[in-house]
C-alpha cells in the first residue's frame, strides 16, 4: 500500500486465527473451545502470546 511503504500487508487466515487466539484471555482450553481446534496440540501451535517477563530493579 503506497500509505504504509514500510508494513508487510502480505498475511494468511491462518496469521489472523493465530492473532485471534494469541490475544484471547484464558487458558488453553477456553481458546481450543472458542477457536473450534479438534484438540489442544493444535491451539497451541495458533497461540503465540509472548511470555512477559519481569525485570530485576528496572534492568
């Protein structure tokens, strides 16, 4: 897009079912359940939610 030069706009369903369940609040199961996944192997292959992990004395 000639607005945004920079951004990748090339994405896939499956990019937006990750985004989906990855921003999802719960547990595993709760996104299985929502995301409709036959298991939960498979959601958490969609779930890519990066860990926070907190600093030692503002570091």
């Amino acid at each position: 897009m000639a607005k945004y030069p920079d951004l990748d706009f090339q994405f896939t369903f499956h990019d937006l079912k990750a985004k989906g369940i990855s921003d999802l609040k719960g547990t595993l199961n709760e996104k299985q359940e929502v995301s409709g996944n036959k298991n939960v192997s498979q959601t958490a292959k969609y779930n890519r939610k990066v860990s926070i992990v907190p600093v030692v004395r503002g570091q």
